[in-house]
C-alpha cells in the first residue's frame, strides 16, 4: 500500500495532497488533482466507487479528463466527469477554483471538507447527495468571499468521522505536507481508499 504525495503553489494559495489505496491492494480509486491556471488554481478530489484495479481505471480516465480540460471553468469541467463517470463507474467529488479572493467549489457525494479561519473558527463546506456518473444533476456551485480564511481541509470518506479539525492555525501550524500524512495515517480506515488536500492562503 503506498502513499501518494503532491504539491502546487498558485493564485496567493499552497496546496499539499496525499492519497492511498485500500489496505493489501496496490492501486485505488481516490486521487487529488491540481493544476494552476491563468486565472485560479484547481483542485480535485476525487473517491471513484468500489477499489483496486477496476476503480483505479475508472480513476485513470477521470484524471484524464481533468488533464484535457484545465483551463476550462467548473461548470465545463464537472460536465465532462460527470460523461466520462457515467461511462466507467462513479465517483463522489471536491472539484474547486481558488483565486486570491474567492473560492468556487462542487461537492458531490461522501466528501468533508472544512474552512478554517481566523479566531480558531472552522466552517463546514456543503456538499450536495449524489454520486457523479449516475444519475444525470445539476451541480450547486457555491462561492465563499476569503475575508478571515486562512485554509481548507478535504477529505474523502476512508477518513474516519472522528477526524474534525478543531483550530484553524494551530492545525495549519503542525507543517502542512506533515498534517496531511498524520491524518492519512492516524485517521484512514484501512478497508478504503483515503485521500486528504489541505490548502492554506498565502497572504
């Protein structure tokens, strides 16, 4: 099983994600995407339904599909995953852009994810029931000013529930790339794929 570590600056953002397979297989269906734009950095996460080497396939095309469509705005993107999933299998999904002073964002499915902001103070990021690929929707894409934001954690849903972050800076703090690793590691359900991107502002 083995851990997969990346990481992007752009826009006034730094980006750290890591992901890993199910316990006792070598490949998975969970990965992060980032790319940095003219205009924003994006970022996906991505949790392809089921495991091993048929998720990992289905998540190979997905990452493709991201690949060929960078420089395209969410709604287009989310239109093309949502083409190419429906052809292979589904997925749950964080899919955002990240600009100096805002955040545009779709959340599908089983996804966390958590704003972390001045004053200790932690909001949670909606996310709307679904599963991308099946049945045909039409994806709310919310925006968030950045007044007091300081960061954002995401993970999918081989993190346990027990993992909340409690304090914006003491959390961003511990090093970033290391707090990502510490919560794959400590918080991660060995029965599935896990993934976790953290992304802190740059004032």
């Amino acid at each position: 099983m083995s851990i997969v570590v990346r990481q992007l600056e752009g826009h006034s953002w730094s980006f750290w994600s890591c992901w890993r397979p199910r316990k006792g297989y070598e490949v998975g269906g969970d990965f992060c995407y980032l790319f940095a734009g003219k205009k924003s950095v994006i970022a996906a996460v991505v949790d392809v339904l089921g495991h091993g080497e048929e998720a990992y396939k289905s998540a190979r095309e997905l990452l493709k599909t991201l690949q060929n469509q960078e420089e395209n705005e969410l709604e287009v993107l989310f239109k093309s995953l949502e083409g190419e999933a429906s052809r292979n299998r589904g997925c749950a999904l964080f899919l955002a852009s990240f600009s100096p002073f805002a955040i545009r964002y779709i959340m599908v499915g089983n996804m966390k994810g958590w704003l972390l902001k001045e004053s200790c103070k932690v909001d949670l990021l909606f996310s709307q029931p679904g599963v991308v690929g099946g049945r045909k929707m039409t994806p709310t894409i919310r925006e968030t000013g950045l007044a007091g934001v300081e960061g954002l954690i995401v993970c999918s849903d081989g993190i346990r529930r027990g993992f909340v972050p409690t304090s914006c800076s003491a959390t961003l703090n511990q090093g970033e790339e290391r707090l990502a690793l510490y919560i794959l590691e400590k918080y991660g359900i060995p029965e599935d794929d896990a993934s976790v991107l953290i992304g802190r502002r740059r004032k």
